[in-house]
C-alpha cells in the first residue's frame, strides 16, 4: 500500500497536491467535504486570516529551500458555518510539486460535557498513577543506588547481590506501571 493511497483514503487527513504556484492538482475527499463551501482553485484560499497567509507563503519558501524535509505550519480555515477552525499542516516539496498533509486541530471550547469528564479522569488517573505507581518504585531504585554508591566495606559481596536484586526487582515494578499506564491510555485514546 503506497503512502499516496494512504494520505488519499485517510479519514483523518487533508491531502493536497498542487503544482509549485499552489495550483490544485489532487486532494482527497475529506479535503473536498472540508473546502466544499470555498471550492478553492489555489491552495492559498483556504487560508482565512491575512496573518495567516504571510506566515504560508513563507512556509511554502521554505519547504522548496528544505526539500524533501516537511515544514509545519498553523492557519485558520473558515467553516461553512462561517467560524474558523485551526489546522495543523505539512508541507513537502516533491518533484516540483507542493504536498500539503493537513490535520484538523479540535477546538477543546466545543467538546461535549461527556468528553470533557473522559479526558478529566483520564488526566486524573495519569496524575495517581505518575505519583504512586512510578514514583514508588523510582524512589527504591534511587535509594538502593545511593547505598551501593556510598558502599559500607563491611559489607559483603552477598549483601550487595541482595541490594542489587532489589533494584533489579524495583526496575521491574517500573516498567510494568509504565506498560499498564500505556496500555490503559491506548484503550482510552
């Protein structure tokens, strides 16, 4: 499956290709639905603020200076319903074409009450397990270091096997609060 089929087929993501004076040439569905109330012929009149469109066409400079590397670039879209809505794109000089992979940025004053609490208590439960699940066991590793850096010579090699099987032991409680934290953000997100 090639990258182009991708960024075309994608729920998520404006594609457009246009020539190197911004002339459409391409774009994917969503980013005709999006621009449907525009219907641009240049990719520049989808951008709505005129301090957007300055910091554009320097963007667009600068991804022919920096070919093939992406430049990211912010800007306004108006709505069909007349209210602008922020965009997140990157913008590829490719064979003397100009590649514009967009990303709607979700406006977090419109999110219903329902996601706002989701999003509160999967904060929530990031913050508990930061602070207890991870910092316990960073807080053992740390101590048991401190005591094999400060080696008492009275100890012996047995005692320090045993120090080094509780880091070890410590070490393993960290890394599986991380996977269960991963894991549970996965599910959440």
């Amino acid at each position: 499956m090639s990258a182009r089929y991708i960024l075309t087929n994608s729920i998520d993501l404006f594609y457009v290709v246009t020539d190197e004076s911004g002339v459409i040439i391409g774009s994917n569905d969503l980013f005709k639905e999006y621009t449907s109330h525009i219907k641009p012929k240049n990719v520049s009149e989808i951008i709505s603020d005129n301090s957007d469109f300055s910091e554009f066409s320097d963007s667009v400079k600068i991804a022919k200076d920096r070919a093939p590397l992406p430049i990211r670039f912010y800007a306004k879209t108006k709505q069909k319903n007349g209210s602008m809505r922020w965009n997140l794109w990157n913008i590829y000089f490719i064979l003397n074409s100009l590649h514009f992979v967009g990303l709607p940025i979700t406006d977090v004053t419109s999110i219903t009450s329902h996601e706002y609490e989701k999003q509160k208590q999967l904060l929530e439960d990031f913050r508990f397990m930061l602070s207890h699940e991870l910092r316990q066991p960073l807080t053992s590793i740390a101590g048991l270091v401190k005591m094999l850096i400060e080696k008492d010579f009275t100890q012996t090699d047995e005692e320090n096997i045993k120090l080094l099987e509780m880091v070890n032991l410590s070490v393993e409680q960290l890394d599986k609060s991380i996977h269960n934290l991963v894991k549970k953000a996965t599910r959440q997100i």
